[in-house]
C-alpha cells in the first residue's frame, strides 16, 4: 500500500519552509512592535464552542468541521479558525482586569482545519497568523488593527492588493427583510437557496451570486447615526493615514460572530485565483456574553499564511536569499574526520552555518557537496594540514586558496565576511 497526504493537506520543506518561516519572522517583529502577546489555545476544541461562536449556520459548521468524538463519546472539533478559543480561554481563565491590561492584544500562529473542497488557496489544513484585541472599542483601535492587517502584506512586499471594509447593521431584522424582498426577484444558486432560509446575510458575498447583487439594497443605508458615525470615523482616519481602501457594501464575512465593521484585504492578482482574500476580520461586540462571558467587546483578524505565500510566489518575492552555508569541511583521510568533529563544533559554536561529509564520500564528491550546499568556504583537512595544525581554507567567490593556523579559523571567519 502506498501512503499519501489527505486530501486538501500539504507538506512544507525547503525553500517553502524557509519562506513560510520568513513570513512568521516578519509578523512576529510587527506584533511585538504593535505590543502582542502571543496565545497559544488547543487545536481541538469542544464542537458547541464552535456551533455557538462561528454560527449553526455558518458554512463552517455545517459543512466544515472535521469532527471527532473521544472514548467517552463527547463531541470535539478541529479548530477551523482561532477566534472561539482564543475567547473560550479568556473566560474560563479570568484573562481580563487585574494583572492583565486591557485591551489585551493577543495573537497566534497555527494550523486551522476545515473540511472545503481544495483548491488553489482553499486547503483542509491551513496555517493562520491571527489577533484578537478585547476589552476596548474605539474607532482608533479598529483603525490600528486595519493598519497592522495592512502592514503584514506592505511588509512583505505584497502590492497587488485591495483593503474592503464593509459596516453590519446592528439590528439586523429590519434590513433582513429589506433584503429579503429584494431577493424574492433573483435566481439564485443551489447554496443560497439553501441560505434564504438559514442565512440570508451570507448570500450578498456568494461567489457564484455575487454579480446579480449589484443594485441590492446597502447596509449602511440601515445603519444607525451613531454607527454611521463610527464608520465614517474610521474610514476618515484610514484616509488621512494614507492607507487605501474601498467599501464593499456586500461584504459580511462568513462568521456569525461579527457586530460591526468587517475588512478583508484581498488580492488583486489573476493568479491568485478565486481564494483571493488574504486577510479577513472584524469585530465582535457580543460574542463574550455569547460564550457566558463578561460583556467585551472585541476585535480581529486572520491571515492565511498559505495564501501569502501565493501572493508572495505571485509577484516573484522571494523573502530568503539563496540559501548557504558558511563553510563545508572536507577530510582528506579517516585522521582528519576525527579532527574534523572538533571542527565543526567549535565553528558551530561561533555561530556558523557547517557541514560535511558522512557518507564516506570521495574527495571529489566532497567538494561537489560543498558546491551544492552553496558553501563560502571550503576548509580542507589532510595529513599535511593535521601534521602542521592548520587546514587550507578556499573561497568559493575568489577560489583563492589559504593556510590558517587552527587557533586563527575563527579570526578568519570574522575577518573574511562573504
Ligand atoms: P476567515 O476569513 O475565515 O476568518 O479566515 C481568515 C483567512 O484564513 C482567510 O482570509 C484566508 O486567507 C485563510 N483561509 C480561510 N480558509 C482557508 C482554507 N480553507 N485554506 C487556506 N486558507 C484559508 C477567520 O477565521 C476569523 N477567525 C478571523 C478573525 C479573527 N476575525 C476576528 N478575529
């Protein structure tokens, strides 16, 4: 029987995990500038905890969870997104008041797990980096957080792109059947047939729909003074910082936690094919006391880091040179490998990238490997060198060649920067 990946999963290695890892390294420096706590909550969760946050009815939850019981038969789920544990763990651990300052300003990395139909961009296992900010509302700290979102993909290099931002009416009922009536004169697909009934919000950011909606009735025509107000605040600020953005009256995010302003930056790229937002979120005044929570309000975000990592392949940014080493070290002889582990320990200990052979290679196939590996230096260790305590050491830039006393390699290291 030949073993393979499930369906919908990918395995990261070389270059690709380097990348991934580079992203990683570049988000985390932006957190810790924004003052980020890093969180980390369990990948499976109890499935009500998702049933409640992310909604009944909720694509997520009716048709994504990946599900699993334990010996005692009690319902769990992987986590398809970060929010409901993130809030889940703020309750049952009291982290709000005393020693915990609010906001709070957390954020995480980690695999999500949704059951969807792959495709470019649409896996069953993803990574996101996301935030969660709790404990404040305030039109500034909603424009910081769009900001942060923003910075990740300027930081990255990312520039075919767009910021939509979109205001949910906090009574939802009278546009409901605002919006409802308006539907009665479409056709629509199988899913929001489906979704008249359960969710009807939903249908207005249907991929397959979205092109018949363009005349629907808006939301922010709905919208109450003080949350016009709000809004208009926001995206007054979002303009005098510069940051580009647009209203997309139909978005509303597929998470039924959402109260207020939502935002998705989406990719603007061909390529990027139809899993095109990057980075989706908003905010979530009530689902605190959902959960039987203190009364928080709360406000987020989530990247895909597997839909950077297209966008970054996209528009040819590579975030890790080409990989090196400082120095591969090739044995003349059986004598020399021995002196050879000492070597490498003591480089490595300086803080240089080293190898060599442990195959029992050939001379000529080790200098192949150094090639290879991309090494800077080659240090070559033989009777000759062993018997005068030194090893040659030759330059992959100049193939210029050196002899240098043992107790000197470290000074040529640092004095021969490539
Ligand atoms: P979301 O929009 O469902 O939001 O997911 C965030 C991002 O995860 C998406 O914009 C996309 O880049 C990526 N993503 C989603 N599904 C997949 C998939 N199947 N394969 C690959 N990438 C995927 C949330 O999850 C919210 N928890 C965000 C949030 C945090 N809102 C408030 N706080």
């Amino acid at each position: 029987m030949k073993y393979q990946k499930p369906r919908g999963t990918v395995d990261i290695y070389y270059q690709k995990a380097e990348q991934f890892f580079a992203i990683e390294i570049i988000i985390r420096q932006l957190a810790s500038k924004y003052n980020f706590n890093e969180i980390k909550t369990p990948i499976f969760e109890s499935k009500p905890l998702f049933v409640r946050s992310v909604g009944e009815n909720s694509d997520i939850v009716e048709k994504e969870l990946f599900e699993l019981s334990d010996k005692k038969d009690r319902q769990f789920a992987l986590r398809p997104e970060g929010t409901a544990g993130v809030v889940r763990s703020i309750i049952e651990d009291k982290i709000y008041g005393g020693e915990y300052e609010l906001p709070l300003k957390l954020f995480y990395f980690g695999p999500m797990f949704r059951y969807e139909r792959p495709q470019q961009g649409r896996l069953r296992q993803f990574n996101h980096f996301g935030v969660e900010i709790v404990g404040a509302k305030s039109y500034l700290l909603d424009v910081e957080t769009i900001l942060f979102a923003y910075n990740i993909i300027k930081t990255l290099g990312i520039k075919n792109i767009a910021v939509k931002l979109n205001m949910l009416v906090n009574d939802k009922q009278v546009y409901l059947k605002v919006l409802l009536n308006y539907l009665q004169t479409k056709s629509l697909c199988e899913d929001c047939q489906r979704r008249i009934v359960k969710n009807p919000l939903r249908i207005l950011d249907c991929k397959l729909d979205a092109s018949k909606f363009a005349d629907c009735p808006k939301m922010y025509d709905f919208l109450d003074e003080a949350d016009k107000k709000y809004f208009d605040s926001i995206t007054k600020t979002l303009t005098k910082l510069d940051l580009p953005w647009s209203i997309d009256h139909n978005l509303v995010r597929g998470l039924d936690y959402y109260t207020s302003v939502v935002f998705e930056i989406v990719s603007l790229d061909e390529k990027q094919g139809s899993q095109s937002t990057l980075i989706g979120g908003g905010r979530y005044d009530k689902l605190f006391e959902e959960l039987k929570g203190p009364n928080l309000p709360a406000i987020g975000f989530a990247a895909g880091i597997e839909r950077l990592m297209i966008a970054l392949e996209n528009e040819n940014i590579q975030l890790v040179n080409d990989t090196y080493i400082d120095a591969y070290v090739i044995c003349l002889n059986e004598k020399a490998r021995y002196f050879a582990s000492s070597l490498l320990l003591m480089l490595r200990t300086a803080g240089y990238r080293i190898d060599c052979d442990y195959l029992d290679r050939s001379v000529k196939a080790q200098f192949k490997s150094s090639d290879r590996l991309n090494a800077k230096f080659t240090i070559i260790v033989g009777e000759e060198e062993l018997k005068n305590q030194l090893v040659t050491i030759k330059s992959k830039k100049t193939r210029k060649e050196k002899a240098v006393k043992f107790e000197k390699i470290i000074d040529f290291f640092v004095n021969n920067k490539e």
